[in-house]
C-alpha cells in the first residue's frame, strides 16, 4: 500500500500537466495481424483516497495466463462499456504502464470519484489462453 501511494503521489506530478483528456489517446496502439485483444480487467474499484487505477504489471502478476509479458496496446473502458470520453475524467493510459485516474484530477473532486474502468491489452494470441 504505500509503494502504490508513493507511486501515486510520484504520478500526480506528470499527469496535472496533461489536462483533459483527449479522446485519441484512450487506445494506445493497433491490435492487427497474428495479436489479438485481451479479455477486459478490472482489478480496482474506485477508491475515495486514490482513484482507479488499472496496473500493467499488476495484472501481469494476477492473471498471467489471461496476459502477455509485451503487449503492443492498450484500451480502457469504463465498467459499464461506455467511453470513457463520456466521463469526464481526466487519466493517462499507456502500454508499459497501464490506466491511472486520479480523483483529485476530477472537476468537483470533494463530490465525486474517479468512474469505474476496465482495460484490455493486445497479444500475441498464441501468448495467451483466450
Ligand atoms: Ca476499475
């Protein structure tokens, strides 16, 4: 718990001077050829403290045999299947790192938390077990 805060804390720094988030940038990278997409992970739920943060490497670790060691995309959704254009929220996604949504990013932040999201990744699909 406090590498995940420390973490979070270290995050903050470059994600505030990134602004709103841009719709072009929820997928990161094309999932073509002999890859294919992932099923959805939700390992987090929105907390008041932190936000919802969906961890490249932490799923690595939970769920190895749903997930490759070098996946060439990522792409988030919220839980409930809409775009997360829709939300409002503003997060980073990236491949290596995975989904963060950080509360205190969020307009209004005393009266609302981070959505719920989801993420998938592109693999190999010999790589992985379904
Ligand atoms: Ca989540």
């Amino acid at each position: 718990m406090f590498f995940i805060t420390l973490f979070a804390i270290l995050l903050f720094n470059s994600v505030a001077s990134q602004g709103i988030f841009d719709p072009s940038t929820f997928t990161q990278g094309s999932c073509t050829g002999s890859n294919k997409w992932t099923i959805w992970f939700d390992t987090n739920d929105p907390s008041s403290v932190q936000g919802d943060f969906e961890i490249t490497n932490h799923i690595k670790q939970l769920l190895p045999t749903y997930m490759c060691s070098s996946p060439s995309a990522i792409e988030a959704q919220t839980s409930y299947d809409t775009s997360p254009t829709t939300t409002g929220d503003v997060f980073r996604i990236s491949t290596k790192d995975g989904f963060f949504c950080l509360n205190q990013q969020v307009n209004n932040y005393k009266n609302r938390l981070c959505t719920d999201y989801k993420v998938r990744y592109c693999c190999p699909s010999a790589s992985i077990s379904r």
